[in-house]
C-alpha cells in the first residue's frame, strides 16, 4: 500500500517572514500490509490531519 | 513577533481547570511558520490529531501561548501490528513584539494546523493628554 500526498504553502504577496519551520512539498510512503486486503471493502478517513485507513 | 519563549520540550503535562488528564501525554513542540503583512501577523502551526475542543489558546501580557491536545486514539479490539504515531500534547508559546488587537486574533483548525491571525493595533491611539492649570 502507498499513500503519497502534497503539502502546498500558503501563497502570500509581500510578506516577511518571521519563522518557516514547516515542511512543504510531496511525500509518499510504502506500507508494506501482513495479510491480504479486500480492495473493494478499504476505508479512508482524514480527520485534524491525521489519515485513517 | 516571534520572539520564542523557552518551553521544555517534553514534560509531564499538569492537569488543566477544565478537566482532568487521564494519563500524561508527551508534549511536542508543534512545527510553527510565522509570518507578518502590513496590518496581521499570521502563525500557523502544525498540531495533528488535535480536535477543535483539544485547542487552548491563552494571551497574557505579550505572551502568545498556544496548546493542543490530541483526541484520543485507542481502536478497541485491535491488536497492534506496528506503530509510529503517538497521542501527544503541543504547546508553544511565543512573545509579540508588536501591539496586537486581541479583541480581532482569528484562530481557526483544518487538517490538524492551527491557524492564527494576529491584527496589529492601530497605532493611531495617542492620547492628547489636557493641562491644567495649578
């Protein structure tokens, strides 16, 4: 299973930036699952940032 | 803006007025992008797994601090195969150098990040100051 997703900044004109610690850009990860899945019968939730499956 | 106060980066969260922790969560630092226009300042910081009743956001004099904490996570009959992801507690807290409006901050939660806006204080408020006469 691979999940992969893109985090886009904010698009702002004319600021200053004060601090910029978070992570932009796409991420992917690989999941390798112990059993074997139904595919018709997965679920997905994304709730407070947090990806369910 | 953005003067950082130091907070400990993990510690055993106290209980809160407003309800009792259960257990001690470890407490994070949340990743924080801050950044000023001409008439806000604007923080956003990353708190995942936090719910909108899991937010505190306190001012006091200059000091902007901000808490999180994580909903709970249990999957009742399930065995754990593997994990990464923890319930914890964010908090960070952060001086302002500018005159912040407090009645106006904006604060609103989407996919797990904080957002905050700060509007800055007009600074047309001098006061004339009346003489009188001894």
């Amino acid at each position: 299973m691979t999940l992969e997703g893109a985090r886009r900044p904010v698009q702002q004109q004319d600021v200053n930036w004060q601090r910029r610690e978070r992570a932009y850009g796409t991420f992917s990860r690989a999941v390798q699952l112990p059993f074997r899945v139904d595919p018709d019968r997965v679920q997905a939730r994304f709730n407070n940032g947090i990806l369910e499956i | 803006m953005a003067q950082e106060v130091r907070t400990v980066e993990q510690r055993t969260p106290q209980t809160t007025e407003t309800g009792q922790r259960s257990a001690p969560q470890p407490m994070f630092l949340p990743p924080a992008d801050i950044y000023e226009t001409r008439d806000n300042i604007f923080v956003l910081a990353e708190m995942p797994g936090v719910a909108l009743d899991g937010v505190d956001i306190t001012l006091e004099r200059r000091v902007l601090t901000i808490r999180g904490r994580s909903a709970s996570n249990d999957h009742a009959g399930y065995q754990r195969v593997y994990n990464e992801y923890a319930d914890v507690d964010y908090e960070r807290a952060f001086t302002t150098s500018e005159n912040i409006d407090w009645d106006r901050i904006e604060a609103t939660l989407k996919d797990g990040v904080l957002h905050l806006v700060l509007p800055k204080a007009e600074t047309a408020n001098a006061r004339k100051i009346e003489l009188k006469s001894g």
